[in-house]
C-alpha cells in the first residue's frame, strides 16, 4: 500500500500541477498525484483514464511513475503516448474513459513540468488540485491493480481536426510548433489541408532549441514572422508548448494577439447563430466586446485562466470563447476545450472560404492603444487585500467598475485593469485607450491607486 506524502506547496497550483523536476517535482510526486488521483476517480465510480505526455525530456519518467500511482490505486489507463494536450483532452472526451491526466509542462522552462487534469469531462482544479494533497497526505489511497493499455491516437485526433476544414482557396500558411509537442500533429495536419505549407521546429525537442514554445512572448514569433514575409505566405501560426495555445501572424508579418484574431473567429459564430454569447477573458480590449456587440452576439467578459473560462463556457452553452493568453476553445462543432489546433483549422477555414486577407481584417479593426499584459511583484499578503482597496476606493468615487476578476475601470477614454494573479504573487494589470494621450492619463490613473495601496506600480508608468 502507498504511503502518505507530502507534495511541495508550490506545485499543486490553480488549474494545473506545475514544478521544477528534480527541485520541487520529483517522480516520488507523480507517482502521489497518480494515487491520489486515482482515488478521487474511484470515488466518482470511474475505472479507467486516458494518459498521455509532452516531449519534455523528464516526461516519460514522470509519466512512468504516474502510471504506478494510478494502477497501484486499481485505476486502468489508456496510454495515448506523445502529443499536445488538446490530444489528451480529446481521448478523455471521445473514448470511453473517466477522465485524463497530461504530463506536461506547457509553455515553461525545459526543466520544468507537471500535470493537467480532467475528471469526467471537466477541468479538474482549484479545490479539486488542493484535494489531492490532502489525500496524498492522509495516504488514504484506494487499493488495487490496475491494467496499462496503449492506444495511439494521433491519427484519429488529427483526422478529427482536418474533418472540420471547410476551405475553398488554397492558402499559404507557416506553422511554427517550437519543438513542443504539437510538433508531430501539425505535421500530419498540414499534409491533410489544400495549400502550401512552410513547417518550421516541427520536430518535438524538449530542449526547445530553436526558440521558446511560447506565442505570447514576441521574441518566440521572430522566426515565424520572418518566415511569413520571405516566403510570402497569407499567415503563419505558431503553438505553444503543449498545444493549447495559438498565436497567429498576419500576411505582412504582424502578430494578431488572442483578442484581435478572436474577432474574426466571433464573426463566423455570429453569422451563423445570431444573438451567440461569445466569451473572452477581462484582459481582452473593449475592442473584441463592442465587435461582437456590433456583429450581433452577446459578449460576455469572465475570469481569466482557462478552466474558469471553460466551465463558464458549458453553463452559458457558449459556442466560442478565447483568452488573450491564445486559449481558444470551440463548442461550435467541437467539445468546448482549448485546442490551438482546431482553432488554427477554424480559422484557416474562414479565411479561405471569402476573399479577404487576414492583414485587411487586421487593418480594418478599431485603432485603439494598449500595453500588454503587464506582471509586477507583490507582496503575498498583499495581493488580493490591494485589489478589494483599489475596488472600494473606486466605487465610493462612482467609477463604472468590473468586478469580475479583479477592477476593470471603464470611461470616455478607455480602460485599465488590475487583478491578482492566481498563480504567482504578481499583480496584473493592463491599460488600453483611444490614443497615446489618453493611454498616459489611464496609466497615471491606475498608478496612482496602486501608490494609495503602498504598491509600486509597473515600470514605464
Ligand atoms: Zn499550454
């Protein structure tokens, strides 16, 4: 029988297990989540999970260990192997299993890793992640001996995705996985759609050489950029390490950031189901709200962090929602978790079925001035208390104010928010405006509170 354990703190996070392997994760702690886990899927009368892992050098150790957890804990686990984690998610959605574990890392460092869960088709976080401490800690495992089977998917995931392409131009399109473990699925996904297709890092290498598998980061969309304008393709699209977040490149080598190209992926939805609610994430501009608002849908700010967004997605039954971070998850036509990879087909799809160039979309959105999303460190004890103080200060002076995550103040001029991350002590905050005037206003205004709080606001402001 198992024993109890004790997992560093740091690692059993918001909406996902995260460590530095060796430092705060070890296999000792996959073999626990596996147990633990494991009891939690018996107590919810489940028998069988899907597992599967990301190219990360210490993944298959981890998942090794994972699997002893499990079966020691009379689970079965259906291996899907090697691939992103939307791959994960679709085993755990199609077949006929109780929930799924990824071992992944995701955007991070090489050295670090961790696990995504899904419980009966549900993200599996907050309390849920904290519950499984507990469990490990009382060693209260269930008991038994479960069978390991291996079933590759990628064919079928892959098939999955293509069958949704909808496309009447051939397009040209660059793809950049970053070495991550999309790698392998873009590949056989780009052999299957009209066109041509310029492949860049798609070998998965978890020493992630050529750049960091992160779209968010501009730095990381360098090559893909460049290789947009040399080979004078109509897009380029890049994916996180895992495959659950999408950056996209325009025509003339711009970044579209999740709450640009989400405009376009709103337009489809709403012309097809007018009055649609469409959700996206309090860091997203005003702008992808008043366009869905225009384009005739029902925008809907929620909560950053994509199970947040996912569980408000199936209550609203929402068929698209997006997260500035890239998550994008599809219920129109899908199963309504992130996957970049059905994002990307969707939105090669529009694009090849009209006549317009992503750059003219781009060029055609409102102009307006922003900062991106901007982290700065705050005391622990600090974080939320500073935040409820911003909130009543600016409600005792009548501000129109957001309160659903953290304070998204609104005037004539724009908006800036401030919120407390869920997973590190940072604050963040965001500021968008009409033009660069007013954009400086807006930042004295936010600075000016984060002082009244004692916090020293992020430089530049
Ligand atoms: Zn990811």
């Amino acid at each position: 029988m198992a024993r109890p354990h004790s997992f560093d703190p740091t690692i059993l996070r918001e909406y996902d297990i995260r460590g530095v392997v060796g430092q705060t994760l070890h296999e000792d702690d996959a073999r626990a989540v596996g147990a633990s886990f494991g009891a939690v899927v018996a107590e919810a009368g489940g028998k069988r999970i899907a597992v599967g892992r990301d190219g990360r050098l210490s993944s298959p150790k981890l998942e090794a260990a994972l699997l002893e957890g499990l079966t020691g804990a009379g689970i079965d686990v259906l291996r899907v192997g090697l691939g992103p984690t939307p791959m994960l998610y679709f085993a755990a959605y199609t077949l006929p299993v109780d929930g799924g574990i990824m071992v992944t890392g995701s955007h991070n460092p090489p050295d670090h890793n961790g696990f995504k869960l899904v419980l009966k088709k549900k993200s599996f976080f907050g309390a849920d992640i904290q519950r499984l401490g507990q469990i490990a800690a009382s060693g209260k495992f269930s008991v038994g001996q479960g069978k390991v089977e291996e079933k590759n998917i990628l064919e079928a995931y892959v098939a999955r995705l293509a069958q949704d392409y909808r496309g009447k131009r051939p397009l040209a399109v660059a793809w950049d996985a970053g070495n991550g473990a999309a790698g392998e699925a873009m590949k056989l996904l780009a052999a299957r759609l009209p066109g041509r297709h310029i492949l860049l890092n798609e070998v998965i290498d978890g020493r992630f050489p050529a750049h960091h598998p992160d779209p968010t980061e501009p730095k990381n969309m360098k090559q893909l950029q460049d290789a947009v304008l040399a080979q004078k393709c109509d897009l380029g699209i890049a994916f996180d390490g895992d495959g659950d977040r999408i950056g996209v490149v325009d025509g003339k080598g711009r970044i579209l950031w999740g709450d640009q190209f989400m405009i376009v992926l709103a337009r489809e939805i709403v012309a097809k189901q007018p009055g649609a609610t469409i959700i996206a994430d309090v860091k997203a501009s005003q702008t992808l709200f008043d366009e869905i608002g225009r384009m005739g849908g029902k925008p809907l700010m929620w909560k950053t962090g994509h199970s947040l967004i996912k569980a408000k997605m199936a209550e609203m039954k929402a068929p698209l929602a997006g997260e500035m971070s890239g998550h994008i998850f599809y219920a129109d036509g899908y199963y309504g978790y992130d996957d970049a990879l059905y994002a990307a087909v969707r939105l090669l799809s529009i694009l090849a079925s009209g006549n317009e160039s992503l750059a003219d979309m781009r060029d055609r959105m409102p102009n307006v001035v922003n900062t991106p999303e901007l982290r700065f460190p705050v005391a622990p004890e600090r974080k939320f208390k500073s935040v409820e103080e911003v909130r009543e200060r600016l409600k005792r002076a009548g501000a129109e104010v957001s309160e659903v995550d953290g304070v998204r103040v609104k005037n004539a001029e724009g908006w800036w928010l401030l919120r407390a991350s869920n997973t590190q002590d940072v604050l963040v905050a965001r500021v968008e405006a009409k033009d660069e005037s007013a954009l400086k206003r807006l930042k004295a205004e936010l600075a000016a509170q984060l002082q009244q709080s004692g916090i020293a606001p992020p430089p530049g402001f």
